[in-house]
C-alpha cells in the first residue's frame, strides 16, 4: 500500500529503497529521510528485487536480518546484474562482527552503519555515495570514447605534459608494465618513475633534459615499476596535439635484457675482488717459476709483509724450503694432489713463526700455468687445544662431583660418557650406560624432542634447554631438564647435555596450569554472557534512541519547553547507556583474545581530522580551542583503522571532559624511524601523581565518590591501552595537577610482527 501512495507522486527526489523486515524501523528511516530523498520502502527480499527493476534507485539501505532471503544474498544479486551493480548499497545493522564486515564486502557493499542510525551521518554517507555514482557514470562514459587511441597500441605508451612533466594519459599495456593502476599513473610525473641516478652517466642525462626541452628525440634511462624494480628503457618522444593541448607522444621500450650481460659481467669481477679480498685465508698467487704475482691483504697480514713486499718475493722466501722443492711437481700435478692440506711452521718478517695449514691449486690464465696457495694460520687453534688438553683433568674432576647429570653424546645419540649423577639419577651403573642410546631413557613421547635437539646443536643451530619425560631402570617415570651444547670430545663433535631432576617443579607447574585453564574457562563464560546481554540490551536501546530523536526534532508534533527536555534527558540517557554497553563489550572481547585486528593501510592525518570533526561542536559548546599539528600529512600506516579511530575518540573525549571553559586541547603528528608518535595533551585539572599507574586499570576513577565532578565507567583509557598493545605499541602519560595532561601513544608504521608493548609513566 505505501509503495502504491509513493507511485502517484512524481518527484525528482534521488530515490532510497529501504529494505527492512521491523515495520517500526523503516518508517522511522522514512520519516528521516523524506525531507531530501524519496524513501521507498520494502519488507522482503523478493519485494525489494522487484521494486529495484521498477523504480532504479539511486540507494539501496539494507538489513542483513530479513526473512527468507537475508541481506549478503541480496546484495550478491545486485552486485552481480551489471544492470544494477553500480546501485550503490549500505549494510544496516545493531551488531557487527569482524565477520559480518568481511562477509558483507565480499558480497559487494559499499558502506556499512549502525543502528541506532545519526540522521546527519545517514544523509551525510547517502549524499557521498549518490555523489561517487553520478561522477562514475558520467566518467566512464568520458574514458571510453578517449581510450580508443591507446587500448589499440600495443606499445607502452605515455601522453606527458611538457611543463609540468605529469603523465596526462597512459594505455592498458603502460598501466601493466608498470604495475600501477590508471588512476595511479595519471597521478604521477615522468619523473616520479625516472631513476635519474642510475642513468648511465651525465652526457645522457643532458640528452634527456635537451629531447624534453625539444619535444622530440630518444635517450635511454632507468625507471622504477611499482614493486620496485628498476627497469632500463629506451624513450621516443614526439609532440601530439589533443583538443588545443601540447602533450608529448611517448613510447617505451624495455631494454634491461640488453643491459643485463654487461652489468653482470662488471658484478662478477666485483665480487670475485671482494671474496678474496675478504677471505680471512691468505692467497697467493703464484707463476710456475715461484714468483708472486698478487695476494690479499690476509696473506700480508699473516706474513707481516706490505703489499708492494709481498710482489717483490718468491713463494720459497715465505713457506718452508721442502714444501718449495714441490712446486714443479705441483704444477705439472706429479707431486701433492691439490686440495691436499698440508700442516706447515712458517716464518714471518719480524722472524717470529706461526703453525698454518697450507692448501694449493693449479690454474690456467691465459697460455700459462698459475699455482695459487691458500694459507690459514692456525697458531690459535693450536693453543686453544695444547689448552683444552691441559685442563681435561680438571673438567673431569669438575665433572665427576657436581650434583648434577652430565652426559656426552657422539653424533647418533649415544652416550660416550657420563658422571656419577647419571648413575644415580638413572638408578643403574655407568658401564651400561655407556654406549647405547639416550633414547633407552626416555619416554616414547620425548623421543623426537631430544632428535631434534641432537640435530640441532650438531648442526650448530645453538644450544638449548628442553624438558624430557625420563625412565629409570626400575620403569618409574620423572621428569628431567636437559641444557645442550656443542663441544669437541675426542676431535669429534659431540653433544654435552647438563641434566638436573625437576620432577617436583613439573607436578608445581601443572597444578598452575589446571588452575589456569580453570580461570580461562571462568572468563570465556564471562565473556560470552557480556556478549549475549549486550546484544539483547541494544535492540531495545535502538528504538529508544531513535524515536526520542525524531521527539527531540519535533517531526510527530511541537513539543513544550518541559517535553523538550524530558525527551533529550531520554536521548542522552539512552546513549550513554548504549556506550557503556559497547564499552563493556569491547573490553571483555579485548581481555577475553578474541578480537582481531583488522590491519589495513590508511592515512593517518585523514583518520585523525575525522574524529576532530566529530568533536568539533562539543569544544565550541565549551569555548575550548581544539589544535592539530601534523609533520607528516601524507603518511599512511598498516593498523586497525576503527581501532585506531577509537583510542583517538577516548582519549579527544577524556580531554574535553576535563579541560575547563576556556581551556585548550592540542593534538599532534609526526614519524620517528618506523614509530608514528601522536599526543593528546589539555589544559585540564591534571591527575594527581600517585593516580599515574592506576587510570588505566577497568572501572578506576581518580575521583570514585558517588557525588564525583566527572561521570564514566572508567573503561576508556583500558580500552586505549588494550588497542595501543594489540598493535605492538607503547602508550606513555604526563600529567601535573591544575596544569593539565598529555597522553602520547606510539604505534609501527609497518606492523609485522607482535611486538611486547611496554607501559611508561613519565614524571
């Protein structure tokens, strides 16, 4: 009956389908819209289908909840008719998810609100989106007729403004090889992508700078893709004219293919100079006749020999003279095999001798025959094991009378060696113990655990300290703590695990953890009634709300003075009731590990002028001078951008709380290495010293009396904390009383991994 009322009246209102089975809320949308827009509305997914075909609305408002088809189905099936996916769609609901956001964006919405709805927010995002679907329209009708000329050419090929350098138009194919989208590349100039220092050299450089100033010609140069990479391309510019415009005619060849051999060729050579140079081994390079032909600087560092010294000697005025008689045979391979290491005492300048291993190899430069000579001085080496020799006695004896298991396993897990511990730990001798496998005492769950660190620590991944479940030779089961580390036993790499019992800490530690999983159990039940309660409570409060705002605005009738406020005490009660809810709620999913971030890349600056809009009447209402400074207004960050939004509205909200008339509120921006730094600071009443640590624990007021200044449940401030630490940042407090306060959180740029938060109270 209301779609047939609707029908006799013509009107050039933009037209608004509203879809929602609760007959009180589509009229109370109805009556907040009828103003501007022609609301027509709908109870079912079927009816809404059909009305779209016969009216074509400019906006579809949608509720997911209706009966028979919900609303991500009707939205897919809009979103998929190319007739009617440009029809822009807002999601209206009382309780969103995480989920329910995704769900609802991949079905192909546009705009999300909750209920209860902000008239000025509805119209506001209606207005915007009509707006964005008018402009689309009315330019995609303008780019198909103007990429005729470019879609044709399968060139990468560019039109660029002559004065500014910005690319006024670029194909399907330059779009491609760049790697950036057409709204991207249209934003951008020549020279945003040109890498002029990688530019072969100046005299090129110059070309480029004359064939621009020409407006015809070619040059090479360097440009950069969006990933990244850079790219060597050859440039043909000539002038076009389009519609009374200058622009240059610009095709782009990719040439790094060419390039490629040239530079690789200079790469190899750099990186052979710097292997040899960096080696910590002395090479020597050698003619067949003896005579040194070059060296690094490790092999005049072991000799105690400059460079130019080093050129001037024979291989025989270094090494030994028995070693030297080799050489001929060396080179012509009828002496030492190459690769053969050959443990030498050598003579250094300064006449003082050092151990070293000595290794050759015979080469071909050219027509003639190279020997080079590897030397690795192995005088340290040496004494470490005269050392380790030396002091075998006192290991043992160190060994032998510590209460704790000490065993030594070779590479397969054996034990070649253990203490008295052991055996009595083990309740068996020694001598069984020895060579048979850790595993024979260890339960068939640490098994694999102990491989793994066996492998580990043999394959110097580091040592570590592990938990084992052992058994006894008489089958009693207790729990031991192995600490690994690699050592050399015998000239072979071993294992030596340090084991103390901690049967008595292990049944400790899992009393905790039952208690643990009791508690964590106790709070997921607390966590889902909260969650339950909050839902029921809203879908009343949404009714409240909305209809003692229509009240409020006089649209069923005047009201009198004493009316009025009755019905705005109703409003804000409602409100405040319903922000304490979702306070709650959100701290419990906070506490609780359930909520996620929904990490995306967003402009900070813009975030931040969103919420200062918002408060903008209540600092005026308060003669309250709000400031924000940015360093930085084009930086972008990867965070929760709601989350982000509500730790800004917490502590903007606080701020203005307690900042008397006549105060100030100052907000500021700015980047420092890969933290973005944001302060909230006031002119407020401060907060007393020894309240620092405890504003932000749940429920505290500074002030907690009945008869308090300042009203609120004390959650804020958790909240900023839980959504500050969430992101892996830290959040710091100064304050002095009658001088007022500033709260300064940090978050990463980039965030990629959890980082530990740390809490800082500043004096």
């Amino acid at each position: 009956m209301v779609f047939k009322m609707i029908a006799l009246y013509a009107s050039d209102k933009p037209k608004v389908l509203i879809i929602d089975d609760e007959k009180d809320q589509v009229e109370l949308l109805c009556l907040q819209l009828e103003d501007e827009y022609l609301p027509i509305p709908a109870y079912t997914g079927k009816e809404a289908l059909e009305l779209v075909k016969a009216e074509l609305p400019d906006l579809i408002l949608l509720d997911l909840m209706l009966p028979e088809s919900d609303g991500y189905e009707i939205c897919s099936i809009l979103k998929s008719d190319p007739k009617y996916r440009f029809i822009p769609i807002i999601i209206i609901s009382g309780f969103f998810e995480k989920t329910n956001k995704i769900k609802a964006t991949q079905c192909g919405a546009d705009d999300f609100i909750h209920k209860p709805i902000n008239r000025f927010e509805l119209k506001t995002r209606i207005k915007s989106l009509i707006r964005i679907k008018n402009n689309y329209e009315a330019l995609q009708e303008s780019e198909n007729r103007y990429k005729q000329l470019f879609n044709n050419s399968p060139a990468v090929t560019l039109l660029i403004d002559p004065i500014n350098y910005r690319i006024a138009d670029a194909n399907e194919p330059a779009c491609v090889y760049y790697g950036y989208t057409y709204e991207e590349m249209t934003a951008k100039k020549i020279t945003d992508i040109s890498i002029p220092s990688l530019e072969r050299n100046k005299e090129n450089r110059e070309i480029s700078k004359q064939i621009f100033s020409e407006k015809k010609g070619h040059f090479y140069s360097c440009h950069q893709l969006a990933s990244g990479e850079i790219r060597h391309v050859e440039m043909y510019i000539n002038t076009i004219n389009i519609r009374g415009r200058e622009l240059l005619f610009t095709n782009v060849y990719d040439v790094t293919a060419s390039k490629k051999t040239e530079r690789e060729l200079a790469e190899s050579e750099e990186k052979f100079k710097q292997v040899v140079e960096l080696s910590i081994d002395g090479i020597i390079i050698g003619a067949s006749s003896g005579k040194i032909v070059d060296c690094n600087e490790a092999a005049c560092r072991i000799f105690g020999y400059g460079k130019e010294e080093m050129l001037e000697l024979n291989v025989n005025n270094i090494l030994r003279e028995d070693f030297m008689q080799d050489i001929p045979g060396i080179i012509t391979g009828k002496a030492v095999p190459e690769n053969k290491i050959i443990e030498s005492i050598n003579k250094r300048k300064d006449g003082t001798f050092f151990t070293a291993e000595i290794a050759t190899r015979t080469f071909k430069l050219g027509d003639e025959d190279r020997l080079i000579v590897y030397v690795r001085d192995i005088t340290e080496r040496k004494k470490a094991e005269r050392d380790l020799k030396s002091s075998e006695e006192n290991f043992r004896a160190l060994v032998n009378n510590t209460l704790d298991g000490i065993v030594i396993l070779n590479f397969e897990g054996e034990v070649i060696a253990a203490n008295a511990a052991v055996e009595k730990m083990f309740n068996t001798q020694l001598e069984k113990i020895k060579g048979t496998s850790i595993a024979k005492y260890l339960a068939p769950e640490s098994v694999p655990v102990a491989i793994k660190d066996q492998i580990n620590v043999l394959n110097d991944q580091g040592g570590y300290l592990s938990v084992y479940k052992a058994i006894s030779s008489t089958e009693e089961h207790f729990w031991i703590e192995g600490l690994g580390t690699k050592i050399i036993y015998q000239n072979q790499p071993a294992n030596i695990v340090v084991i103390r019992d901690i049967t008595v800490r292990k049944k400790a530690e899992e009393a905790l953890i039952n208690a643990k999983t009791a508690a964590e159990v106790a709070n997921r039940t607390k966590s889902e009634f909260l969650t339950n309660m909050s839902h029921e409570l809203k879908t009343p409060l949404n009714s409240i709300i909305g209809f003692s705002d229509l009240l409020k605005e006089e649209m069923a009738g005047p009201l009198n003075e004493k009316q009025s406020r009755y019905v705005q005490f109703i409003s804000l009660s409602g409100k405040n009731l319903l922000d304490i809810i979702n306070d709650i709620l959100d701290l419990s999913k906070a506490e609780s590990g359930e909520e996620d971030l929904n990490v995306e890349e967003f402009s900070v600056d813009e975030s931040i002028n969103k919420v200062i809009s918002v408060f903008l009447r209540q600092t005026q209402e308060k003669n309250i001078k709000l400031n924000y400074q940015s360093e930085n207004r084009t930086l972008w960050i990867a965070a929760d951008n709601s989350k982000f939004r509500q730790i800004m509205e917490n502590l903007l909200s606080n701020a203005i709380k307690f900042t008397p008339a006549g105060g100030s509120i100052n907000v500021t921006l700015k980047q420092e290495g890969s933290l973005v730094t944001i302060e909230v600071g006031d002119t407020g009443i401060g907060i007393p010293e020894d309240s620092l640590e405890k504003i932000f624990k749940p429920f505290i007021q500074i002030d907690s009396s009945l008869s308090r200044n300042f009203e609120g449940t004390g959650l804020g401030l958790t909240l900023v904390k839980k959504y500050v630490e969430m992101h892996g940042g830290n959040i710091y407090v100064e304050s002095k009383i009658g001088e007022g306060s500033s709260f300064i959180f940090e978050l990463p740029v980039n965030r990629k991994r959890t980082v530990e938060p740390v809490l800082k109270v500043l004096g």
